[in-house]
C-alpha cells in the first residue's frame, strides 16, 4: 500500500466531528432524562472515559507502532483469539455505522423529507460515504479539513444568534439531588466518549506521531466543552422541558429569530448537521472497510469498499426496528456496548501486552547476555 | 423475503462487479475471493426481511440489559 | 490502454445511472410547490358540542395578493379585497379536524407560516394540553408562534378584517411584538406549563367595535390576559392589572406610566420606563416570603401637574409618587393572582426551588396551598433622570408670562 | 460477459499499436550525400507537389553548383536576396576558400548552423530556415532567415485589467519566450523545447525558473509531454488535455492564460510554463483551486480593495453555483424557512405559472446559458441584439404572458452577474456545469439534495490533484502560512514566502520586516 499520512490536526478534525455530530442531537435529550439541569456537568463525568479511551489507544499505538488493533491483537492474545477479537472489533464498527445511518435518515425522514423513502436518504449518504473513503484517509483528512470550519462556525453562530433567548436561570438548582443524576447521566455520553478507540485506526497513519496524543487529548476536551456547551444554552433554551424533547438542539435552532427576518432556519441546522454526520459515517466505514482489509491479510482495501456499503445498508434495517426502539438501544445497551468493547477490552489487552513485552524483554535480556557475551 | 430488495441488490452487486473487476486484474486471488464473498453475504442478507427480524440490536440490548436496569433505576 | 477503457465504461455507467435515477426520483415525495400550498396564517381551537372542538383555519389567498399589489388590479379603489379567508371543521381532535379540513381544500395545508394560535374562552376552560401536544409533536407548526385566549368564539377574531395588516392574524402578531400585553409563544407556554408551578397567563383577546359614520369596524384588541392553571383557564386579570404582571416579569418595554403625585392635581407620565426586576425567595422557619425589588427610571414625557420637576424637592415628591404608583399596581396584581386565582403565574415556585431545592421538595406537591401564603415584601426604587425637551410644566409658563 | 469484454479490450490495443504505427513517418534514416544532385532529387521527391518549396540553384562564387531551398512565405525572400544570393553569387578569382570558410566570410547572416541528414534539412526548412546545399558536400547550411507574418503584440481580449501591463501572447512562440525573458532576465529562467505532433511538428517550451521549481516536477512534466503522440497541436488546449492528472474532472487541473505578467508571476512562485507554437494561451501548472480565483490584477491594487474584491469573489462563487438550486429546494421544500411576506408575495407571483419551479429554474438557467454562448459567437454588433432580445423576452415578456414567475427571473440574473465574477473563464464554466446537476439535486431532496452535492464536490476537489499537488492546496491540507494569498491578500511586504507546494529549497523570496512608513525610508 502507498504510505498514506494525515497530519496531526487532520486527525483531530476528522475525530471532533466523529464524536459531537451525532452526539450534539440527541446527548441534551438522553442525558436530561437522568440529569435534568444539571445536565451540563455529565460531559465532564463521561469525558474521563473519552481520556482514558484515548490514554490506552496511545499506549497501545506506542507499542505497536505500525498496526491496527486488529493486527496486534493476534500478537497479543495469539492468532486465533485474535482473530475472534478482532471480529468482534468489526461487527461491533459495522453495527455502529449502520446504525449511525439509520439514525441520521431517521432524523432527515421524521423532520424534514417527511414522505422519502428511508433508502433514498439511507443509500445517497452511504454512496457519498464510499467515494471518500474510496478516495483513502488522505482525501478524508483533507475533506474534513474543508467541512470543519463549515461545521464548526455554524455551531458557533448558533450559541451567539440564540443569546437573547437565553435565561440563565434555568441552571438552578445545581445538583439539587447531590451528584448521582449527573453520573447516571453521563453513562450514555460515555458510549460517545468510548469511540475515540477510532484514534487506533488513525494513529499509525500520522506523518507527526509526537504530536499525536497531545491532539488526541485535546480532541477529547474539545468535544467535552462542546457538549457541555450545547447542553447547557439547550437549558437555558427550553429549561425544564429538555427531556421531553427527541431532537432539543433542533428545537432551539428553531427558536432563532433575527429582526424577524432570518427565522425558521431548522433546514439550514440540519443541513450543516448533515456534514458533520459525513465525516462520522465516512471515518466508521473507514474503520470497518481497513479493518476488514486487515481482517483478511489485504493489501489494498479499496475494492471491499463497495460490498461493505452494500452491508452498511443492510445492517441499517437490519441493526434497528424504530425510532424509539433504537432511543432505548442507545440508553439501555448501546454505553455499555460501546464502552466494553473500546475502552474495557482495549484495557485488557494493552495489560496483557504490557506483561508480555515485560517478560519478553527480560528473556532477551537474559538471551543477549548469555549468547553474545 | 422481498424479491424487489433481493432483485435491487443484486442490480447493485453487478455494476459494482462490473465497475470493480477490471481494476481488481491484477491483485491477488485471495483480494477476489474476499471482494465476491463480501458480496454473497450482502445478496445473502438482501433475501431477509431485515428490519422485522430480530436483527444485532436486540441480542445486545439481551446481554447489556442487567446494566441499563441499573441505570433506569 | 484496457485500463482507460474500463475507466471509461465505469464513469458512463455511473453517469448514466446518476442521471437516470434523478428523473426517477424528481417530481414526488415532499416537494411541494408554492401554488400547491394552503398557507395558514392563523388558527383557531373552539368547542362545539359535548366532546368536539371545531378548528378554523384563516389562510391565505394569493390570487388576491397578486391583484392588489399590482398596479392594474388595485385601480378600482373600492374596497380592499381580502387576502384571506377562514374554513373550519369539527373533529374529537385538532388531528381529526385537520384532516377533515384537508379532504376540503384543494391545496396542502401548510402550518410552518403559522404564527398565531388562539383558543376559544370556553376550550380554555375545559383544558388545552390535549391541544397542545399535538402542535409540538408536529413538525411544522413553530416554536415561536404567538398563543392566546379569546372572549367567545376564536373564529370570530380569525373572520374579523384589518385596516393596516395584511390579515387580523398579523395584527395580533404586531400587538404582541409591541409587548404592551403578554408575549408568549407556544414554546414559553409548554415550558410554564410544565414548570413548577404549572400556571400561565396568556394574552386575552377581545372583539372591539368602532361605530364609524358610514359602517361600524370591529378589530381584535388585546385585552388583559387569561390565567391557566394546570391546563385550564380559571381567571382572567384586567388590562392594568396585567401591567402589574409586566412589572414584576420584568418586560415593560414601551409603555407609558402614568400617575398622579399626591396633594397635587394633574397628572405626570414617563416614558420610557426602563426597570431590574429582582425577585428574592426567602425562607425563615415556616414562613416563606418573597421580596420583589424593582429599580427603575423614567423620563417626563407629559407633565400635567403644577410640579415643575426642575426643582428637586419637587423631584422627590415625584418620585415618591411614581413609587407609590408602581407599588400599588404591583401590590394590586399580586393580591389577585394569589388568593383569588390560586395560580402561580409569576414564576414564585421557580425562585424558590433554585434558591432552597431542599425545602422546596417538600411542598412541592402542595403547593398550591402554600403560595398564597407566601408573605410579599416591597423594595421598590424609583427615579426620574431626565425631563425631556422642556423643564417647566407648560401651565408654569403661561402663568408666569401672565404676571 | 467478461471474455466479451476482454476481446474488445484486445482489439482496442491491437487498433492502437496500428494507429501507432501509421503515425510514425517512415524514417529515412538517410544523411546527405557527398553527391549534390542525388541529395536534391531526395529533397525534390520529399516536396513534391510543393509548390510553395522554392528551388533556386546558382553558382557558388562562380564555380561550384549549389542550391538554396525555402518555402515561400515563411523566409525573409528579401534577406536571402541580399544577404546570401549576392556576396555568394559574385565571382572571386583569387581566393580558394573551402565551402565552410566561405559560408563563414561572405554571408551576412548571424545565426547558421550545418546539418548532416535529410530530415534536419526538412525541419529546417519547414520552420522557415533556408537550407544551402552545396556540390561535393554532404554537410547542409540551414539559414536564420525565417520570417513570417504574426500578429502584433496587443492587450488581450479575454483578460482585461484596468492596472498592469497590457501586452498579451501572441501566436509566435519565440515572441512569447522574448516577453517571458524581457520580465526575468535571470538566466535562471531555463527554456526546454520539444516538437510534438507528428504532422504539425509544433514546438513546445517548458519554461520554469532554475532553483525555484521544483525538480521532480519538471521531469515529471517533461515525462507527460514526451508521453503524447498525437498527429497535430493546434492549440495549447491539446497539451493540456492530454497531461491533465484527471481527464474526468469538470475543473481545469491547468491554467491558461494569455497574459506574461501572470505566466511570470506564476514562474516566481515555482510554478511551470508551457508555451505552444501557434497558441497566444500559455498554461501554468500545477495550480490550486484558488487560483482560479485570483486575479493577477488582485495584486495591482491597495491590499485592502484587493481582499475585500477577493471575499466578494467567494460569495458570488457559492451564489453562482448554488442561489438557483436554493431557491428551488427552498420554495418547494422549506416554505418555513422564508419570511412570512417574502412567501407571501412569492406565492402571489407564481400563482399563474403553469410549471414546476424546477422545471421554471432549468428552463430560464439553460435559456439564459444560450442566450450567452449565442452572443459570444455572434459577431460585435449582433451579439448586442440577441442579448436586448433576450433581456426583452425573459425579463419582460415571459413575465407578463405568465410563462415564468418575476421572482425566478431576478434569481436567474443574480446567477448570471455572479458567474461572470470568477477571473478565469474555464473555472466559471466548470461552475456553470455543475449547477444543473445542483438544481436537480434540490429538486429531489432539497436542502438535503444540495447538500449532497456540496458534499459530491468537495469530495472531488480534495481528491483531485493537479500534478501532484492538492487541489485544495493551502486549505486542505492546511499551510497555515499560505493562508496569506487566499483568504485574503496580504500586503506586499508582508509576503515573504512562496507558496511551499512549487519550491521547497529557495522558500524566501524577499527580506522580510520591509513595512514601509514614515520612520523607514528617508529623513
């Protein structure tokens, strides 16, 4: 394969998206649910996860510079289970793209495009999706380096254009039931937090690897602010009607009013939501098609990148029954889901490889010492 | 089963095919095998009616449900 | 060259499949043409019979539009033609009625223009939350539209005409920009409903009629606002007293206060009126209280009295009286509101949950006793700080040109 | 299916390797002959049926047979008169000169060279050069006497510029290396030349500043340009579609311009220039997207006005490629998100239109689009009265006969003005393109649909490259430093770096800390 190299920065900007696109929606409705006003401090909570997550790929890249988890998972736990694991990996990434496409379509389908067939929307994203990633990580680092700033400043305007609206007030009581309802709240951000594992995917393509942590560790506190941030002008928007609503941050969106002109402007939100969404959907599909290239023993993994949208789409349908079902999927199973498989498993492996390459470096201490002395 | 969804995938797997080969001459065996089998299992999963079987989803939300149990408290 | 060739055949055939499904898919699904459209401008919930509401509808007519704004249409001069008209149908709910109403009309009804809610007094004291959930599950109508309470029929206030606006949903919606009543929209509405202290006031609006000589006009009015406790309308408060809620919600904004200082005959008014409203929840043992603390200033815009405001023990005196003024509204309107109508709609539970969460759950759900029991305290400054464009009452003058 | 496919592949090569063969000339590997008369019956077989190939044979100083050759037309017929003709043909009695000591003392002529075989004495005379061949010698003298009739140097029509130089190229191409030269007068400026084409024999100079560009660039531009084999270049057009990193692309992976301050300019920041024979339009490669949208004239005026041309510039980019697409997807999609009376008095004028706004939209854009293409064909003064024609019908009567809505025809020419802001003429067409596409796509999904195809774009642009370099260049992937030139335009001091994609070895091209002012210069 050709030595493909994304920058540092490029890595952080294709990460930030990944985690908030999605998590920007529907993360002020979940964790209300739990919290209430005091859902703003359950990023804080579920971004040790997101740290830690990061903490670990690091770790484990450090050891294993030039590969995937599901390379050096062979190495670690022999070739066998290594290959279950990393199976595991890539159901789990295949899942979570489908799903993250339903979820997408079903937002586009339930409040906008109210009489499109789901497949329209579901099909035109992945198609898109599999040209970039066709294009390889180099033309994705690029890309989302375009759509950042179109993602981000938006956002930005957002917070800003909805200011007069705001009543800060809303974020008394704090903790008024002591710090239980935040942390239960933070359990479902934490499944978002959890997917920084993505990082192992991309850190051993980085032209900087030095810098690569430092950008990790920022990413992650980026998308902590930003969820803190958006969960907190939600609050001061809608106050104690956030956990009625499914979309709160469509809600608000629909709030802005500028000199009773710029009004209604929920399409434009969505539109812009939609790019942040691409880049979610195209780093997953990234991930599932490298690691079944991987998986396989393949040198190039463009060609699998069609027959793995084609499962995408299935898994889509296949992956969620409704839109309330997949609400209860996303509080019920899918944090602990998420969290098991990229932070605690993760874990585990990166202990076993700490111990091995103790042992081993002793042994060849031991070998150095005795044959070549 | 579904014969339109069956009959449209199977549509879609043969431009991809069409499109696809061409490049793929040269690569090795193991590249096309991986490449077609990939396909089957997409023409394969095509056949079912998958949003009304018991699809991913629900066999986790079986494992992770003493943990949200926990949480609904 | 086999490879170009193969790159050739994939480009068409992606081209051609591209364009092809583009044809497929244009022309169905959600697209809907401007002329396809029903526009609503304005709606109205009333009761009819036992357990059915009637919903009307005022929509826009652009064929009507288009003839008065261009030149050739609007030479008759005669009358103006009306932009819209009012259709209603009967259903157990909105839902219900919508889609009979739909089977009537020839175009799609189209809610996202929608600004103006109003319910009739007599669906209002029945309950609206029934109502209410399905204009916010919806997706189209808006967040931002503007509800009220009519006297009588809502559908008489949507068939009423308008001078100036384009239709008499746009004159409300102007009144209520003008903040001289309440302002609330649908989402303020869902959130104080919700609230802890699950009471609102809507602006109330009235048919009024002005007898000219050839033919009398009737126009909707503002006037004062309904009370909603729980989700029922149990009171409604006057137009002055409604300032008093203005005051102590803090959204006086252009109107103009006018009071008479004591001893001295005539009037002063001031405007405009800016004011910081702070309302403090305090908590000793058993009893709780609330302090409203007001500060405000005002500027002289017509003064009637014999006090020429220069001199500034005059100035004192005057705003003695302009506290006094506010603090008799204030006091008038809260009396009201807590041992007549029993419902919180000042937002006293808000303060004291944030300020005491403890305490505060233990009255929670009852509430509605302890509130008007809740002791107020005044601390109201008041200051005038400019007199505008002349110092002496105009009366001064003529006198002292006299002697 | 496959083995079908794989016989036609086959007889598409066997069909090029003929093609291939048919283009290679017979070679006559012949060099001249010591016999005079043997060489002029191969030469007079070659250009038979020539009659423009002049033969005039004469005495050399009296004594010997020789020939000279020239196409008429294309030598200066006066100078070989004077300066060849007349001192050779006077009879000298003394002196006994060799044939090359003679050439050497008595012609009046700068620039000769000797030629040894048959098809240099062809090309020699083909590019106008006279060719004098001799009895007894089997050496040729090809003559700088070539002169032709070219335009004169006049301001270019399609890059106009209120400041600046007004020369433009011309067809001739060594007028265009001497206009290149008279800017750089560094001999650092290299100029490499290369016929292409096997019929048109057109002479191609790559021209590129030693030290600034960047080697491997240049050889892999010289591997493209070797890399043709075609029958003729009549235009530089030829080249560049034949070089292209991505023939599919609707955006130019290649500047063209007609103007030597830009192709200079270019050169200075590292970049390559082909100039072709008988094209008054250079390219410049590799490029940017951005550079589509640079002026040179951007830097001809005070920064400020230049930047705020330049963000006005991206607007109308976005406006022409995407107002019309938007006003459909919003009109028929999004009706919330118009304000109440604008949607009221856009429902008021389409109330009589019998069509869809889509169908409204392509009708007037592809009306509009011919309206163009037909006043730049037709000549001056009837292109002035097809566009009032068309100006008369669409904004005025169509209107009125209820055929189009007044809302649609302002949207319309909003998007004509704003596809006429972008300097480049083929960058504009590229965006012209695309939109319809766009329209369809917010015809189906609306805001959804144009998104889509934003995404569609730039997925294509950041995959895109032009000789290697990223289409996107200081945007994507980010150089924070060249951000200078793009988002907005420094000033000139403040500019001290070349863009890093061309030269990476001579990065500084001025002194930096040059901030003019008061305290600087002077007393």
């Amino acid at each position: 394969m050709k030595t493909v190299k994304i920058s540092s920065l490029q890595m952080a900007m294709l990460m930030y998206p990944t985690i908030v696109a999605t998590a920007i929606l529907s993360v002020p409705n979940l964790t209300a649910t739990y919290a209430n006003q005091d859902l703003w401090i359950s990023p804080i909570f579920a971004s040790i996860i997101g740290f830690l997550t990061v903490f670990i790929s690091v770790r484990l890249h450090k050891l294993y510079p030039e590969k995937t988890v599901i390379q050096f998972s062979e190495q670690i736990i022999g070739r066998i289970p290594g290959k279950i694991l990393g199976l595991a990996f890539l159901f789990f990434y295949i899942q979570s793209t489908g799903g993250i496409t339903r979820s997408y379509a079903e937002f586009i389908v339930s409040s906008f495009l109210f009489q499109t067939p789901i497949i329209v929307v579901i099909v035109s994203m992945v198609l898109l999706c599999a040209f970039a990633v066709y294009g390889g990580l180099e033309v994705l680092g690029r890309i989302t380096q375009v759509l950042f700033p179109l993602f981000f400043v938006p956002l930005f305007l957002l917070i800003i254009l909805l200011s007069p609206e705001y009543e800060f007030s809303n974020i008394f009581p704090i903790l008024e039931r002591g710090l239980l309802p935040p942390i239960k709240g933070a359990v479902v951000p934490g499944g978002w937090f959890s997917e920084f594992f993505i990082t192992i995917f991309l850190l051993p393509f980085l032209a900087d690897k030095k810098k690569g942590s430092k950008y990790g560790i920022l990413t992650v506190f980026a998308v902590m602010i930003t969820l803190v941030v958006v969960n907190l002008i939600v609050l001061f928007i809608l106050g104690n009607t956030t956990s009625s609503k499914t979309y709160p941050l469509m809600n608000i969106s629909r709030y802005i009013s500028i000199a009773d002109f710029f009004e209604n402007l929920e399409s434009v939100t969505m539109a812009i939501w939609i790019l942040g969404t691409f880049v979610k959907i195209s780093v997953f599909f990234y991930v599932v098609v490298l690691g079944t290239a991987q998986w396989l023993n393949i040198e190039d993994y463009r060609p699998l990148v069609w027959p793995i949208g084609i499962l995408i789409v299935e898994f889509s349908f296949w992956a969620v029954p409704s839109s309330m079902a997949f609400i209860h999927y996303e509080i019920t199973a899918f944090p602990f889901y998420s969290v098991t498989i990229q932070t605690i498993i993760p874990l585990f492996l990166l202990g076993i490889a700490f111990f091995r390459n103790k042992n081993r470096n002793r042994n060849k201490k031991k070998e150095t010492n005795s044959v070549y002395k | 089963m579904k014969w339109g969804n069956f009959l449209a995938t199977a549509f879609i797997i043969l431009i991809i095919i069409l499109l696809q080969w061409p490049k793929m001459k040269q690569k090795p065996k193991k590249e096309k095998s991986a490449f077609i089998v990939l396909l089957l299992i997409g023409l394969f999963l095509s056949m079912f009616d998958l949003p009304y079987i018991g699809g991913p989803a629900k066999w986790i939300e079986y494992v992770f449900n003493p943990f949200g149990e926990i949480l609904e408290k | 060259m086999p490879k170009r060739r193969s790159h050739f055949i994939k480009k068409f055939l992606i081209f051609i499949s591209f364009i092809g499904s583009i044809f497929l898919l244009s022309g169905c699904w959600d697209r809907w043409e401007t002329n396809d459209i029903a526009i609503v401008t304005a709606t109205a919930i009333d009761k009819k019979g036992d357990n059915q509401i009637e919903l009307s509808l005022q929509i826009f007519i652009p064929k009507a539009f288009g003839m008065s704004s261009s030149p050739s249409g609007g030479a008759g001069g005669g009358a103006v033609k009306e932009l819209t008209f009012v259709i209603s149908q009967k259903g157990v709910n909105m839902a219900d009625a919508l889609s009979k109403l739909q089977a009537e009309l020839p175009r799609k009804i189209f809610w996202g223009q929608c600004k103006v809610f109003i319910f009739g007094e007599k669906i209002a004291k029945e309950g609206i939350q029934d109502h209410l959930d399905f204009l916010l599950r919806h997706p189209q109508p808006r967040e931002r539209a503007y509800m009220f309470v009519s006297k009588g029929k809502a559908k008489h206030i949507l068939e009423l005409q308008s001078r100036l606006e384009r239709s008499s949903a746009e004159t409300m919606r102007e009144l209520v920009d003008l903040e001289i009543g309440l302002k609330v929209t649908l989402k303020d509405l869902n959130e104080m409903l919700t609230s802890e202290a699950q009471a609102a006031a809507l602006p109330y609006l009235k048919t009024m009629t002005e007898k000219g000589k050839k033919k009398s006009f009737q126009f909707p009015k503002i006037f004062g606002s309904a009370v909603i406790k729980k989700d029922q309308m149990v009171g409604y408060i006057s137009q002055r007293e409604t300032r008093g809620i203005l005051w102590i919600r803090d959204e006086i904004k252009s109107y103009t206060v006018t009071f008479e200082p004591e001893e001295k005959k005539g009037n002063i008014s001031l405007n405009p009126v800016t004011a910081k409203v702070d309302l403090i929840p305090q908590i000793n043992g058993v009893n709780w209280s609330m302090l409203v603390k007001i500060q405000t200033e005002g500027t002289v815009i017509q003064n009637n009295s014999s006090l020429d405001t220069s001199n500034l023990s005059n100035l004192k005196v005057v705003e003695k009286a302009f506290q006094d003024g506010i603090r008799k509204r204030v006091e008038f309107v809260i009396e009201k509101v807590q041992n007549e109508l029993r419902a919180d709609i000042l937002g006293f539970a808000k303060e004291f949950h944030r300020e005491y969460p403890k305490q505060w759950r233990k009255v929670e759900n009852r509430w509605d006793e302890v509130f008007p029991k809740v002791k107020i305290k005044y601390d109201i400054k008041a200051h005038i700080r400019k007199e505008g464009y002349i110092n002496k009452p105009m009366k001064f003058r003529i006198e002292e040109e006299k002697e | 299916m496959i083995r079908n496919i794989k016989k036609l592949l086959w007889n598409m090569n066997e069909k090029h390797k003929q093609i291939q063969k048919n283009l290679q000339e017979p070679k006559s590997e012949s060099s001249l002959h010591l016999s005079y008369h043997q060489n002029i019956e191969a030469l007079r077989s070659v250009y038979n049926n020539c009659s423009d190939v002049i033969f005039r044979e004469f005495l050399l100083l009296g004594k010997k047979k020789a020939m000279i050759i020239y196409m008429e037309g294309l030598s200066d017929t006066m100078g070989i008169e004077k300066h060849v003709l007349s001192p050779l043909m006077q009879e000298t009695k003394n002196e006994s000169l060799t044939v090359n000591e003679m050439i050497e003392h008595k012609l009046i002529i700068s620039n000769w060279n000797s030629v040894y075989s048959l098809p240099e004495c062809i090309e020699s005379i083909s590019s106008g050069n006279p060719i004098l061949l001799c009895e007894g010698e089997n050496v040729g003298f090809s003559l700088g006497l070539s002169k032709w009739e070219k335009r004169s140097i006049e301001e270019p029509e399609a890059e106009v510029s209120i400041r600046g130089p007004r020369e433009g190229f011309i067809e001739s191409i060594r007028v265009n290396i001497s206009l290149l030269r008279r800017i750089i007068k560094s001999p650092a400026l290299k100029i490499k030349t290369m016929k292409i084409g096997t019929y048109t024999q057109t002479t191609i100079a790559l021209a590129y500043v030693e030290g600034i560009a960047d080697k491997t660039l240049i050889e892999e531009v010289t591997n493209r340009l070797n890399r043709i084999n075609i029958d003729g270049i009549l235009d530089s057009e030829y080249i560049e579609e034949m070089i292209e990193d991505n023939p599919y692309s609707p955006f130019p992976q290649i500047l063209s311009t007609e103007r030597p301050d830009i192709a200079c300019a270019n050169l200075l920041e590292g970049r390559l220039v082909i100039l072709v024979e008988g094209s008054p339009f250079t390219l410049i490669a590799p490029i940017s997207f951005f550079s589509l949208l640079q002026a040179q004239e951007d830097y001809y005026q005070r920064f400020m006005i230049s930047t705020f041309i330049r963000w006005l510039r991206y607007v109308f980019l976005g406006v022409s490629l995407l107002l019309p697409s938007f006003y459909v997807a919003v009109t028929t999609f999004h009706q919330e998100m118009v304000p109440s009376a604008l949607l009221l008095s856009i429902a008021a004028a389409r109330e009589f239109v019998p069509f869809p706004a889509i169908i409204e939209v392509l009708l007037m854009e592809i009306t509009f689009e011919a309206l163009r293409e037909a006043g730049v064909r037709l000549p001056r003064q009837v292109g002035a009265a097809v566009s009032i024609v068309g100006a008369l019908v669409i904004g005025q009567a169509a209107v009125q006969a209820g055929l189009v809505s007044a809302p649609m025809v302002i949207v319309v020419a909003i998007t004509g003005i704003a596809s006429f802001m972008i300097p480049r003429y083929v960058a504009g067409i590229a965006i012209r393109l695309i939109r319809f596409p766009i329209i369809f796509l917010a015809g189906t999904l609306g805001l959804l649909g144009i998104m889509l195809g934003i995404l569609a774009i730039v997925i294509h642009l950041c995959s895109l490259r032009s000789f290697g370099e990223p289409y996107l260049a200081p945007l994507a992937p980010l150089k924070t430093k060249e951000l200078k030139d793009m988002l907005w335009r420094s000033p000139l001091w403040m500019m001290d770096t070349r863009p890093h994609l061309t030269g990476e070895a001579n990065l500084y091209k001025q002194t930096s800390d040059q901030k003019p002012g008061p305290n600087k210069g002077g007393d």
